[in-house]
C-alpha cells in the first residue's frame, strides 16, 4: 500500500551521536523493532516493526532516542499551562487503555480535582518527567497504569512499576516521604446484562480471546481474565445486552450530537481507535472535525454511525490500525468489515459516500491528517457535483 | 439454523411506502446472527435516513420476539402495538411475517427478509450452506450424517451418479459431489457397508404440511 504522506518522518528516531550502544532500548522493545548492527557498531530501528509505546524512549540512558508524541520537554510544558488551569498540584498520569472518564479516575485515587494527563501507555514517561514534576513542586503524583496482562505494549505497565518502586526509594531518601508516587493497576472490559441475553452466542463465535462461554445450563459467562476489552462483543451482540467499561453504549450514543452541535459545516466525526493516532496534548483538528476515541476500533457499531449521520454529519469516519498493528487480534479487520457491511447498505440509499474507513499508524505522523483531507475533499466534490 | 439475508432497501421502502406508522419486528430465533433488536434499530435508522431523503415520514415502533415462528410470543409481543401501528415489518424468516398475517388478520405483514434454507454456519469459510431440506424422512443416519436429498445436484437417494470429476459435480463444478462426501466419511467410519443399502424412492408425501406434536 502507498503511503500517501508526501516525506514520511517516522515519529521515533535514534539518534546515532548519543547513543551509547547499550542495548536497553533492544532489549525492552516488546517488538524486536531495534536490533544491534555489530558490524557498524549501531543500534538500528525497523520503524516499520516500531508500535510508538515510547518505551524505548523512556529507558534510553543517553537520551539517544527522540520521539514526536509525548516527549518529556512537550509533557512539563503541557503541566506547567494546565496547573493553573485545574488548580490543583496533584498529578494523574494514566494509560488511556485502561482509564475511565475524568471522575472515575478521580475515584480510583479518592481524588476530586487534578491535573489529568492522558497518555498511550505509562511506559513512555521517563524518570526525568517524573522526577521533573516532582521538583517543579507537584505534590502528589499518582499513576494509573493497565493490569500487566491486559497492557497493550506488553511491557509498558510492569516496566513502569519497577519504575515507580525505584523512584520512591530515591524520594524517599531525598525527604520527599514514604510513597511519592502512588500506582494503581486497571482494566476496562465487558459488562453484561443476563437478562437482555438471548443466548445467540455471536460473542462466542467473535472473541478473539476465548472469554465467554455459552451453554445451555449455564447461560453466558465470560471470563473477564481472558476479556482484553477490545469491545467486538459489544459492538456485534444482537441484544444489546453487553457493555464496555467506558465506552458504554450510551456514554457515545450521547457525545454524538454533543459533539456535532459544537462543529462547523463539514462535519465529520471521526470515531478513531486509539492506538492508531496519538492526538497532541490539548490538541484538536479544527472547528469541522470532531474525535471520539475507540478502545480498539472493534467497538465501532454501526448504530452509531447511524446516529451520527442522523444527528447531523456531513461525514463519518472510522480510522483504524492496520491489521498488523492491532493491539488486538486482528480486530480491527473485524472492524473493517462492519463498516464495509453498513456502508453497503448505506450505498443502496445513496449515503455511503458518507462514511470512509482508514487505517494509519502514529509511526508516520500527520497520516490521519491526511486522510480525513482526502475524505473531506470528497465530500466538498460531492457537495458540489450535487448543486450542479 | 434458518439463514436469511436483508432484502435490497428499495423493496422494503416500496413494500412499506403506503404505511406511515409501523411497526419493526425482530427475531431472536434462528438466524445467526439473530436479527434481534440490533438489527431492527439499525434497520429503522436506515430507513429514517431513506425517508428523510425521500421527503416520506415514517413513524417506527420497534420490537423483537423471542421466536417469530410460534404464535403465542409474536401474539404476546406485537399486540401491545396493534392499535398504534398500520403495518409490521418483520426481520424473521418466512415463517415471521405469515405468522404475524395469521393472529392479525387486519395488520399487513411485509418481510424485510428473503430466506434460503436451513445451513450451516462454517465460520472458518465465513460462509453458510444449504444442509437439510425438512424432507420429513430423515435419512442421514444411512449417509453419515450428509444429507443427499439437499447436497447432491440430484438429489440421489443412491449413489453416486458417476458424473463426478475430482470430487466436484458434474452439474456445478463449485459443489462438491455430496455421495463422494458420503463414501469418505463412512470410510472413515468403517460403515461402508451402509453404502450398499439401496434406499427406495423417498415418499414425500411424508414431509407433510402439518405436523402435530
């Protein structure tokens, strides 16, 4: 496939005259994205293996590596804007995988107000932003990583514990108390309603991971240890009768025309995995595109797709990961194939110009950028062929 | 299971246009997936959206029955609606909409389905296949559990015909030859000898129209 992206930069990089050859990077990549050339004594990226977790990133003790999203200098910048913004010196750090909304998160850690910063996995904030914070005065920092089984980077949530438990020695030697940073795990996964089951067993037939059963004494059960959230389930089930932690049905149902009333013509709401861009902190892409953020674009249903061409839009979006880069088990071909199902029949009323499905990777940024151009280019083309 | 597919949206536009208030009924029976309330809402957002653009109101009401086929559910589940609605949709099989035309002589019955046959879901494939025809008279303990009425062309009670060419038929090269199907499998079961039984000529009449239980 072509990559549209006129001078693909990839959004990680080595830099080859800090870099002191000392393989951490390799040997924590979950991808075998960076390997040894012993020949020209160089540490080398396969941008192409590269998932963008920021691990690398945050362990390299030669601060060697760069990266686009996140990096330590654009997170203090974010922190020193929004303190005063949210008036408090208490610190949230958490993975997007695995956290609910603003007052959830506030629950989990018994807190009301502080400074929530959102990121792909925990693993890409280094001991210098933790440390950094810290210093600057922040008084409590607290962490929410994903359980260690359910991390999408594989190991970006351990590594981050041994991280904290490392840190808090070292603050506590500093006489900064017992427990500086405070960690907590979490993991979002389905919910189901006995009594809107009916028993189909479409959940059985699509899991990737095996988690529910369905028998005829026992009903449907799923076992949530296996369950990675992906939200397929709930995305497919006749009945209605699964949820996912956070990304209830209705909790979208009601950004859809929340979100459309705040935009300008054309309209286009994106509904984005988010594993497949990483949105800038407090960034957005202007007054005609509104973002609402997918576990996994398996969560995609196309009732609300639906709804948002009902409420309004001049165009929907699902932007998903490659098959290969699916932090899931190939669910986002899953996903592709519900949106090629409802824009099919979309098409039979003349709407399924309407509706577009990209997949892109944050590896090469300003990817999605692109895409949701094209796709407005041809809804503006349409427009106008209409008023001819 | 019953495999059914959506009939083209036109059809169900035109079937529907005379009506204005009416009634979208679901299945849960089945089907696989069940065209259950998922299906029906997804239907009535669409045909909102054909309205819309076709300057035509509908008015929707939407519901799922249990079991479409038997009487009592459908009965149970549409008549709170009757009085507000002038027609049902119904996203069952067949077997639905004649269900709906019977205990409500006055509500039309317009199926937004088109059935095919009783199949298969081979997931691996992605693909359902026609399997058993509801002949009446089972024979499949005969033919290791492959049904000839339904899967061979000709519906041979005795084969096979001869006509096959590397496993596939002679009359549809992309079907398999169900007696080589049949031969295999009881080979492997060590039951060839049930191959040498010499079925007669089937009496359908056996399939019967009413069946009770």
């Amino acid at each position: 496939m072509s990559q549209k992206v006129a001078e693909p930069k990839p959004a990680v990089n080595i830099n080859e005259d800090h870099c002191s050859r000392c393989t951490i990077c390799s040997s924590l990549c979950p991808y075998d994205a960076i390997t040894q050339d012993r020949d020209n004594n160089i540490m080398v990226l396969d941008i192409e293996k590269c998932q963008v977790c920021g691990i690398c990133y945050s362990a390299c003790p030669a601060k060697a590596i760069d990266t686009i999203y996140y990096s330590s200098g654009s997170v203090l910048k974010y922190l020193e804007k929004a303190r005063p913004q949210y008036k408090s010196d208490n610190l949230v750090i958490m993975c997007k995988g695995s956290a609910p909304d603003f007052a959830g998160v506030g629950k989990l850690f018994g807190v009301k107000d502080f400074i929530p910063l959102s990121v792909p996995c925990v693993g890409r904030i280094s001991e210098e932003v933790l440390l950094g914070v810290t210093v600057a005065g922040m008084k409590k920092i607290d962490i929410l990583a994903c359980d260690e089984d359910y991390c999408r980077f594989h190991r970006g949530s351990p590594l981050t514990g041994r991280r904290v438990i490392a840190l808090n020695r070292m603050l506590e030697q500093l006489g900064y108390g017992e427990e500086a940073i405070t960690m907590k795990r979490n993991s979002l996964k389905v919910t189901v309603d006995k009594d809107l089951c009916i028993a189909c067993g479409t959940c059985v037939a699509y899991c990737p991971y095996n988690a529910p059963t369905l028998t005829s004494e026992g009903g449907i059960s799923f076992d949530l240890d296996a369950c990675r959230g992906c939200g397929l389930c709930v995305a497919l089930c006749p009945a209605f009768a699964l949820d996912l932690d956070n990304w209830e049905r209705d909790r979208i149902s009601n950004l859809i025309p929340q979100m459309l009333a705040g935009m300008k013509p054309p309209k286009i709401l994106v509904f984005r995995c988010q594993w497949a861009v990483y949105p800038p902190l407090n960034g957005d892409m202007g007054p005609n595109i509104g973002t609402i953020e997918l576990p996994c674009a398996g969560r995609i249903e196309a009732f609300h797709i639906l709804e948002a061409i009902q409420n309004g839009a001049d165009g929907v979006m699902v932007v998903a990961c490659s098959e290969d880069d699916c932090k899931q088990e190939k669910v986002s071909a899953k996903a592709e194939h519900v949106v090629a199902n409802i824009k099919a029949k979309l098409d039979q009323i003349g709407l399924g110009d309407k509706l577009n499905f990209a997949s892109v990777s944050p590896r090469y940024p300003g990817q999605v950028e692109e895409k949701v151009r094209e796709f407005r280019q041809s809804l503006e083309g349409a427009k106008k062929g209409e008023t001819k | 299971m019953i495999v059914t597919t959506l009939k083209p949206l036109d059809e169900i536009l035109e079937s529907i246009s005379p009506y204005r208030k009416i009634l979208i009924a679901g299945c849960d029976g089945c089907t696989q997936p069940p065209r259950g309330i998922r299906e029906v809402k997804t239907l009535k957002q669409l045909l909102e959206l054909a309205g819309q653009l076709k300057g035509k109101e509908f008015e929707f009401k939407v519901t799922s029955v249990v079991k479409q086929c038997d009487s009592v559910l459908t009965v149970s589940a549409i008549k709170p609606y009757v009085e507000d609605v002038e027609a049902v949709l119904s996203l069952a099989c067949g077997a639905g909409p004649q269900t709906v035309a019977k205990f409500f002589p006055d509500l039309p019955a317009i199926p937004a389905q088109n059935s095919h046959f009783i199949g298969i879901d081979d997931r691996q494939e992605g693909q359902m296949f026609d399997s058993c025809s509801a002949c009446g008279d089972c024979i499949l303990a005969l033919t290791g559990g492959i049904c000839p009425v339904t899967r061979c062309s000709k519906g041979l009670l005795n084969g096979a015909c001869g006509g096959a060419s590397n496993g596939k038929c002679e009359l549809d090269p992309d079907r398999d030859c169900a007696w080589e199907l049949i031969y295999e499998r009881l080979r492997r079961l060590g039951r060839l000898d049930l191959i040498k039984k010499f079925t007669p000529a089937k009496d359908y009449s056996a399939k019967g129209w009413r069946v009770t239980p």
